[in-house]
C-alpha cells in the first residue's frame, strides 16, 4: 500500500509538470499569434519534502510522511506561476510562498527529475534535505533523521549535521 502512494506521488509529480508544459506550450502559440513575447523555460527546484517523496529509492527506504505543500524555488514567468498554482489546486497541494526560506546546507545539489520542453524540474539532493530537516526542525523530524541514520544509505550525513552545528544526541536518546 505504501509503495503505491509513494509511487503516486512520484507520478503526480510528473503530470503536474507535464500539464505546466503543455499550458506553457498554449500561452506561448497565443502570444505568437498576438506577437507577444515567448515565455521562457520554467526552472523548478524541489525543496523539503517533496523532493524527498519525488526521489523513488528514499522514499522506498524512508517512512516519509505526505505533504500538500510543494516547496520549490521557482524561476518563471508570473503567468506561467498562475498556471503552476492552478494544476497545483487540481492535485490536492498549494505551492508554499515561503520556499526560499528553506536552509540549505552548503554543499547541496540539484538531480534532474525533468527537462521537458518548457519546464526543468530538478530536487534537492537527499542527503541535503536530510541535513537540512535535522539541523533546522530536529523536534518534528526526528525519527526520519533516525532512520536515514540507521539505514546507512547516507555516507556524509552525521559528518554533515555535525559541521551544520546539528545535535546528533537529540537523535540517539530514546
């Protein structure tokens, strides 16, 4: 049961950018007919998480908790922003308007989720997130740090906590 929902969410995030690349496609054909501007490529970042849950293989291993709030950091037009929060309704989420105060931990990276003709989404790495939740939310994180830990799946993760000033004995004690 689980594998399917964490296997949806991963689907439904492909849909909803597909759905943003075709509403970009249509705002683009009318502003040619109008000698408007072309939009742009979108540029989506995945946060938090999201990118957690859009990552197959951690949300596999994890017990990740489901969010209605899509973190990203978006660089886009203002009509196509409209159009992302539109699908984002239809898909039961809201995107969360305080995304870029999302901490990330030096050393981050971005993996490629899609690059679709009008849209590049790309996700935080795991790890980063993980290191992020730890250091800035441990109270309402703390068995996923626990787990991540134990699972030895993230090579630089207590190293990383501890040069982020995390407490890695709030997550030892029972």
């Amino acid at each position: 049961m689980a594998d399917n929902v964490l296997m949806n969410t991963s689907e439904q995030l492909r849909s909803i950018f597909e759905q943003l690349n075709g509403r970009i496609e249509e705002l683009n054909q009318n502003r040619h007919v109008e000698r408007g501007p072309i939009i742009a490529k979108a540029d989506v970042k995945l946060l938090g998480q999201m990118s957690l849950l859009a990552n197959q293989k951690v949300s596999l291993l994890l017990s990740l908790a489901q969010t209605a709030d899509l973190d990203a950091l978006l660089d886009m037009d203002s009509a196509v922003k409209k159009e992302l929060n539109i699908i984002l309704k239809k898909h039961g989420l809201i995107y969360d308007e305080d995304s870029p105060k999302v901490w990330q931990p030096e050393g981050t990276r971005f993996d490629l989720l899609f690059d679709l003709k009008n849209v590049h989404v790309t996700a935080m790495d795991p790890e980063s997130v993980l290191v992020s939740k730890a250091v800035k939310a441990p109270e309402k994180n703390r068995q996923l740090i626990r787990e991540a830990i134990y699972s030895a799946k993230f090579p630089t993760l207590i190293d990383r906590i501890e040069s982020n000033h995390g407490n890695l004995e709030f997550f030892a004690k029972g």
